[in-house]
C-alpha cells in the first residue's frame, strides 16, 4: 500500500525556470567572443535541450515522461508515458524545499539516479506539502 499516490501534471513554473535558465546561458553565450559558428552551434544545443526538456518535463508528451509516482517510505514507483514503471529508492541527493521537489530515485538493478524537479503546480492541491512533509520525515 502506498503512502502517496500521485498524478504529475504539466507545470507552468518549470517551464518559466527552464525558459529563463536557458535564455540566460544564451545571452551569456553571446557575449562571448567565439567564432560565430561555434555559437551557432552551442545555441543549437541550448535549444535542443530547452526543447527536449519542455516535451518530457513540462509539456508530459515524450514516452519517458512521468505520469504520476507513488511513494512508500523509501522506494518510489513511477509510471511513465510509455506505459513503463520505474521502481527504485529515493537517493539522500533529494531536495526538499517549500517551493520546489528535487526527487532523485536509484533505480532497481541499475546504477544510473534519475533526478526529477516538482513544484506545487505539477501535484495535486495539498499534495506537494505532503509529500514535502513525507521526504523530510524518512
């Protein structure tokens, strides 16, 4: 039986934290004094990963985008869009403020942590607060 059960909705404020870090890494870039093909082609990158990161994190649309998680005491279950689950433990790497969830999840028979950022908007109404109480109690 899981202590939370949660859905993950697309969130307006991440998008806004990813849209200003990342046209703030382009402004910094420009103001470089690189080749202009180089940072035609750094500027490529940011895009690529501002696009990729708002498809999967903000927008949900790629098939590993996750859906909704659920969490019993230390190991997290998470399903994706692709229909896949992922089960793993909660990493002492997790980030617990009252603004925003950095969940980080060691996955079951892999070496590789996946990191995750929640802020109140992509949970339901009540629970991102429980969820924060949750983590900081285990």
């Amino acid at each position: 039986m899981a202590i939370i059960e949660a859905a993950i909705r697309p969130s307006l404020l991440l998008f806004f934290v990813l849209m200003t870090s990342h046209l703030a890494t382009s402004i910094v870039l420009l103001s470089t004094n690189l080749p202009v093909e180089i940072q035609a082609l750094l500027q490529a990158m940011i895009f690529g990963s501002f696009a990729y990161y708002f498809a999967r994190d903000c927008r949900l649309c790629l098939p590993g985008s996750w859906t909704s998680l659920s969490l019993d005491n230390d190991v997290v279950s998470v399903k994706r869009l692709d229909r896949g689950v992922v089960e793993g433990l909660i990493t002492p790497k997790t980030v617990i403020t009252s603004y925003c969830i950095v969940l980080g999840i060691e996955k079951k028979g892999n070496v590789s942590t996946s990191f995750r950022v929640f802020f109140p908007d992509a949970l339901a109404v009540g629970l991102f607060r429980e969820m924060c109480v949750l983590l900081r109690m285990r």
